[in-house]
C-alpha cells in the first residue's frame, strides 16, 4: 500500500528566508529576507548555499538544539547533483541523506523523516530545501540573460530557502499519514508547461490516499497542492472530477499564493520551497485548519531528455496533518 501511518511525529518548528520578489509578495510571516540574488555571494549558486546555511543555523539556534542533537539531516534541491544541499551539509557535522523529487523534494524528506521517528530510529530531524531563481532557470531552460520568450504556462521557480524540525516530542502539530506518490508520464514534452506535467501524478495521488486510508475528501479541511500553478490547478480539479468523480472545494495551490498580479511571474510560483513557503508562513497562521493534506508536486525533468523529446514524468507526494490545538 503506497499510504502509511505514523506514530508520535510532530513538526516542531521551521526557518524561512525569502528572496527580493518573494518577500513584496504576498507571504508575510517569513523570518528574513534577501535583499538582491546574490546575498553577498560571488555566485548565485553560492548564494544559495548561504541560504540553506542561514536558515538551519537560526533553527537550531531558536531552538537551542545542538547540531550534534540532529539524528539526521535530510536536504534536497534543484541543482544538479543537490549540489546545494550537499555544500551546506558538509559545513555541518550531522549525518545527511541528499534526496531529490524535484519540486516534490520536501514532501520526500518528511516521508522519511516521519518513517525514522514513527519506527524509534531517531528524535530530532532536520528537513531543508530551497531553490534560487536565476539558479533554476540557467539549469533547466534558458539564462535570464538570454531573454527568451516566456509562455503563460511558465512558472516562475521562487527563490528562498526553509528549514523544518521534526521531532518525537508532541507539538500542536503532527504528521499523521503519507501517501507515495507514482510517477506518471502523460508523453508532456514541454519543459515551460510544469503543471500540465504534474497535474496528473497530483490527482492519482490524493485519490489513492483516500481510498488507502477509507477517507472522504471532505475529511479535511484543505487540499494544499505544492505547485501547479494557475494552469495545472485548473487541470488537476478537471482531472479529479473527470477520472475520480472528486468534487474539490477546500483547495489551495501553493503556487498561486506566493506573488501578487503585478508581479508579473506566468503561472505562478514553482519549486520545492513553495509548499512549505505558503504552509508555515500562511496556511498554518490562519489557525482554522485542522486537517490539512498537502501535495507536493514535482516535475522530474532533466535538460538532456528533454532534449530527446522524451515525455517529462510527474511525481506528488501526499502528507496528512492534524493541527491539535
């Protein structure tokens, strides 16, 4: 069965840092902001390596947990290699597992983390990921500097990173299911077009999680989808009502929450941070939502076959949590 219970595993607190878009948007409750791309760096890439830094330094240090308290550090990026994710962790004398869903990455890591902590093999986990614009964009399409022509199906990869504590010790909130995603190929092409790619693995996802664990959809009181932006969102509940007769209501797509109109960024916002971005520094703020699932959503692309014109698959990953008080 691809959905799994868990025991005794709370979220107990996270780090955000957000870029010079990210922090005129339209989240309010990040920690700290960067002021330009480079954050006093050479190097984009090397800016973002600062940005994962900072973010796990202030959350153990706002904890007053030591490093060497850290069972296990779970990290993952964008970069080729999570390049990122590794640099950062070799500045920190904690045991690390580099994981890689794509945009899905943080969903990953909280699957893993939960499945140490439930099964009695660890205590304190420290989940981070982030993801750098001008970092995405040379990788996976074109250098800004190119200045390509962008379709309105682009989404526009946020920039900011985000460090999570999960623990064993009960807090108000905990993670109380998962559901692993499958990949799904749909034969999409087009690396400007994410949500169409994701928007199918995103509805096999959530209809699997409820039939494995007997749920209604009205189980919960928000479906929180990690980045499909405005036109994946539009085709991901066309999906669930077309293919799993799901009427969805109380739902929101992270991607579509992180920039305002004016900003001027496609579709939306992407990336592995934009889930936890809108989850910690919104949804949760709200204290009204009890029962949230959030799907993360990754397009598991590469350049070289894109190239080759094969079809991108799509990943989603579904974490269940209670809000206790």
């Amino acid at each position: 069965m691809a959905s799994k219970k868990f025991n005794n595993v709370y979220l107990k607190d996270s780090f955000s840092l957000v870029g010079p878009l990210e922090k005129d948007g339209l989240l309010k409750n990040y920690d700290l902001a960067m002021e330009d791309y480079y954050y006093g760096e050479k190097t984009f890439e090397q800016a973002e390596i600062k940005m994962q830094k900072i973010v796990l330094e202030n959350l153990l240090s706002r904890n007053k947990i030591l490093s060497s308290k850290i069972d296990v550090l779970l990290g993952g990026d964008l970069i080729n290699q999570i390049s990122i994710s590794s640099y950062n962790a070799s500045k920190f004398k904690i045991p690390y597992l580099g994981l890689y869903s794509a945009c899905a990455t943080y969903a990953e890591e909280l699957i893993i983390a939960s499945c140490f902590i439930s099964s009695k093999l660890a205590k304190n986990i420290v989940a981070i990921t982030s993801s750098h614009n001008l970092n995405a964009e040379r990788q996976f399409r074109y250098p800004v500097e190119y200045g390509a022509v962008k379709k309105h199906t682009t989404t526009f990869t946020a920039t900011a990173a985000l460090a999570t504590l999960i623990t064993n010790n009960p807090t108000n909130i905990k993670i109380e299911s998962a559901t692993i995603g499958t990949a799904i190929d749909m034969g999409i092409t087009d690396t400007n077009n994410m949500g169409a790619v994701m928007a199918p693995a995103a509805a096999n996802t959530l209809n699997t999680h409820l039939c494995d664990l007997k749920r209604n959809i009205n189980y919960y009181d928000l479906v929180l989808t990690g980045d499909l932006g405005l036109v994946g969102k539009e085709l991901f509940l066309e999906l669930l009502n077309r293919e799993y007769n799901i009427n969805l209501k109380k739902y929101m797509d992270a991607g579509c929450e992180i920039y305002t109109n004016s900003q001027e960024t496609y579709a939306g916002a992407s990336g592995p941070v934009a889930l936890p971005l809108v989850l910690f520094d919104k949804v949760l703020c709200y204290k009204k939502y009890k029962k949230i699932l959030i799907i993360a959503t990754g397009s598991l692309q590469s350049v070289q076959l894109a190239n080759q014109k094969l079809g991108i698959p799509g990943i989603a990953h579904a974490i269940s949590l209670e809000v206790l008080s």
